[in-house]
C-alpha cells in the first residue's frame, strides 16, 4: 500500500433522471440546489484533515452526474482540492452522460485541470436507451467525443451494460464495435445488476413486465456477450486489468486502482466514503442533510468502522482477485498469518482460478462467474 500518494473523490449526487437500472443514492434535484451543495463540499474539503499528509495524485468526480455541474463549479472544487492539499496530478476524471457534453464545457474542464471524462455510454442502440430511461441517444454519444476531442481530451473511458431490456445479440456486438471504433483510451463493461434498489430489478425479481423487464436477456446471454466484448477488445489491443475494465496499454485508472490495491482515499459529497489502511467512514446520504451538517459542523460522517484483520484479508483476497493480474499468495499468507492452501487447491481443482508460482488469478475462461470463486475463498 503507497500510504505517501492519496485518491480524491468529490461525490454530485444529482442526475437529469433517475434510470431504471440505477440502485445508487442518487435523485433529480433542482438546478438552484447544485451551487448550495458545491458551497458545502467546497467548506467540507477545505476543512478536512484528513490524510493530509499525503500528495493527492488521483481525483476523481462521480455521481450521479458531475458534468450537469456549471464547469465554474467544477474549478471551485478543484481550486479547493488545490488549496487543501499537496497535489501532484496524474489523472482527474470527471463523469458526464454524453447529451450534457458541449465544447464549451469540454474546454472549461480541461482548464480546471480535468484530463480524464469517464463518459456514460450504456449502449449504442437507441431502443435499450429508452427502455433504460436514458436522457441520451446514440447520435449524443458520437458528437459528445467529437467534442471532446476537438477540446484536446487524450483520455476517455466509455462504459456499456450488458443485459439491457431489448439487447440481443446483434445489438450487443454492435454497441461494442461501434463504441471500439471511436478508440476510447478505457472501456468498462458492467453485467446488469438486479436487486430492490433500482425500479428495473424489484420488477424482475417480481416478475414484472414494466420497465421492459420482460425482455431482459437471460444470464447466460449477458454472459455470452461479456465473452464477446472480451475478445473483440483483446483484438483492438485493450488491456484487460480488472474484471469490468479494459485499457490502452498504460490507460489503466490510476483512481480507481487505489480502491482494487486497498490504498487511502478521502471522500467529500454526500454519501462519500474514505479509508486511511486502517478505518473506513462515509458521509450522510442525503445531500440536503450533507449541506445541514456541513454548515453546522464543517464534517457530515454518518458512520466510521475499523477494518479488522480479517476484513482486511477479506478485501484482499476479493479486490486482489478482481484485478486480472492476481494476487501474491506467500506474501498474503505471510501478512496474515494464514494458510490459504486447502481453499486454494479445491478452486484449482475446479477450475475457478489458476496458479503460477506464488500468483492465484481468476481463470479468464471463469469470469463471469467470478462470485464462485470469492465465496469458496473468502470461505
């Protein structure tokens, strides 16, 4: 763990629209509440003391939407990160869904310091944006890069869910070479995530037919086209480092390897979450209740715990295993005085994950069924 360098993530909890996949604490808000709230996360950062002692190379705004933010709000933020902290940046993403990306916002960004857009494409196909209850359509996406390009951005990271409502097959590789044709420097791929916290999952675990719920594709189809995207990027030369994450060579997320490699990180925002190696705390939720208690107080923590040795294993074992480039086991064991062997040989044995020395790695032909292996592991 590098405990002299430090991530930042400043956390916009306001979208344009709720969509029906999303389970995160985000809400629509009015627009008059955004300057308010950046007030609050500007005191917050400026107050904080935590970590201090570290130079901030990562930041990273996320949402929720941070590029619905007017751009000068976003260089108040930065300018206060600036002021706060010792800061060497290596990479500064911001989130924006493509229809709120404009050249003149594009420009701004990069003045405030911003030199990465994660941009949230979810498909390129305009019938699983709708019934996804997306604001943008394909032709967003498109003039969106064009935009950006043309602003001087070398860095953008597009995302794509599979298993949308409507996506076959075709749709699927479609979306995926269309997207790879714009060359990205990043690509996420997320498997659509179906619990009771998003309107799309209650009505599918249900068996509901809102929402498009009854044209979802089935497990073993989102699958298929995670193995599909996985070769067709291979052969564009993204690197596959993480599970869900895809990069030109050296393109990686230098932020949110912090969070795979278990290194510090401060939150500010509401709902934000921090770790020093050795606790983890989070903000309220709420973004008026954030605003309240940072204007009471200067700090809104809602809940802070130590992470004891075994959760630190725990974290280690999962978040290790979640990076392409696995996990050292001898220096695992020594650190935690544990012996690892007896669940490590039944998952070889299963062909869940692959040994080579001291390295475990999930085996790439496994991945979609990953949580097999964390489960038996974590034990």
């Amino acid at each position: 763990m590098d405990r002299n360098t430090l991530g930042i993530y400043v956390q916009v909890p306001f979208c344009q629209t709720k969509c029906t996949y999303c389970n995160f604490h985000t809400g629509v808000v009015a627009r008059s509440l955004y300057r308010p709230y950046v007030d609050a996360v500007c005191r917050e950062i400026e107050e904080s003391r935590a970590l201090r002692g570290g130079t901030v190379d990562t930041v990273y705004l996320g949402g929720g939407t941070p590029s619905l933010l007017d751009p000068a709000d976003v260089a108040r933020i930065m300018d206060a990160i600036r002021t706060a902290y010792s800061c060497v940046w290596e990479e500064v993403t911001l989130e924006a869904d493509p229809e709120t990306i404009t050249a003149d916002k594009a420009s701004a960004w990069l003045d405030a310091g911003i030199d990465r857009i994660s941009m949230g494409v979810q498909s390129l196909n305009d019938e699983e944006l709708r019934a996804a209850g997306r604001m943008h359509r394909r032709e967003d996406v498109y003039r969106a890069m064009e935009f950006l390009r043309e602003a001087g951005f070398q860095n953008v990271s597009m995302d794509l869910i599979a298993g949308l409502p409507h996506q076959t097959r075709g749709s699927w590789e479609a979306s995926v070479d269309e997207l790879v044709a714009m060359r990205p420097e990043h690509v996420s791929i997320y498997l659509l995530e179906v619990d009771e916290g998003s309107r799309l999952g209650r009505e599918l675990l249900a068996g509901g037919k809102k929402y498009g719920a009854g044209r979802v594709p089935s497990d073993a189809e989102m699958a298929d086209f995670y193995e599909s995207a996985c070769v067709k990027l291979e052969a564009r030369g993204f690197e596959h480092y993480e599970i869900s994450n895809w990069g030109l060579p050296g393109r990686a997320s230098k932020h949110n390897l912090k969070y795979w490699r278990r290194e510090p990180y401060v939150g500010f925002g509401a709902g934000a979450h921090s770790f020093d190696g050795q606790k983890r705390w989070a903000n309220v939720h709420d973004p008026a209740a954030f605003a309240a208690a940072i204007e009471q107080g200067g700090q809104a923590i809602e809940n802070e715990e130590i992470v004891t040795p075994s959760d630190a294993l725990a974290e280690e074992l999962f978040l290790g295993l979640r990076q392409l480039a696995g996990i050292d086991l001898a220096h695992i064991e020594r650190q935690y005085g544990t012996d690892l062997a007896p669940r490590v040989g039944k998952l070889i044995e299963d062909g869940l994950i692959e040994r080579h020395g001291n390295t475990i790695r999930l085996n790439a032909a496994k991945l979609t069924i990953s949580n097999e292996a964390f489960v038996e592991l974590l034990g």
